[in-house]
C-alpha cells in the first residue's frame, strides 16, 4: 500500500532499552478530505527521514500492523499501526529496473492469425 502525502510533523527517535528504535512522522493526506496519518518507521528504516523536512511532499510504502494485548483484568484490547518501508520525495524521479533490457526485441510477425511462425524447420 501506499500514502501520499505532506509531512506535517517530524517526531522525535525513540530508544529503547531492548534495542528497538522507532521515530513517527505525520502526513496530510490530499484528497477532498485530508486526513493526518502517523506513519512509524523502525530500527534501520529510520534512516530514509533524514533528507525531510516539514512540507515535503512524500509518497510512502506501508504495511498495516496488528496486535492483541490482553490488560491485566483479562480484557483483550486491540492496536493499530502503519508501518513505513521505502519512501520517496514528491517530485523525485522514480527509477524503475526494466529486467528485460538487455534481451532482444520480440518479432510479432507471425501474428497473422496463425499461430506458428513462418520459419520452422520443419
């Protein structure tokens, strides 16, 4: 999934003591109803916010996280969160990997309405 987006708010990084580290931006969305999204970016992806600014405009890659915490009278609660792993500058050009670069052109004369090629051996 992807948001697209403004960032309004850079939060801080928090550490923990088990090694985690996780920071928190907030996007706007722009759509007839903007939303504001707060976006988690964890351990290593924390790195993909230090080119941004407020303002920026910022397409993210997200996954959807969910858990179950059971409070101590035995009541499950659930949570939400949205989970940021590749993020581009608006604007920015994105550079897409053609893997069949290097192969030669595909010949379509064949598609004649018949569905073999003219030149088998047999």
């Amino acid at each position: 999934m992807e948001v697209i987006g403004r960032i309004k708010k850079i939060f801080d990084e928090q550490s923990f003591a088990s090694g985690f580290r996780k920071k928190e931006i907030v996007i706007t969305t722009q759509e007839q109803y903007p939303q504001d999204i707060l976006i988690e970016f964890t351990q290593d992806k924390i790195d993909l916010l230090k080119p941004l600014s407020i303002g920026d405009e910022v397409k993210i890659s997200i996954n959807l996280r969910g858990r179950e915490w059971i409070n101590p009278e035995g009541v499950a609660k659930y949570f939400n969160s949205i989970q940021g792993w590749r993020l581009e500058k608006a604007g920015a050009e994105s550079h897409s990997i053609n893997q069949y670069a290097d192969l030669p052109p595909v010949s379509h004369d064949y598609l004649d309405g018949n569905d073999e090629p003219d030149d088998l051996p047999f």
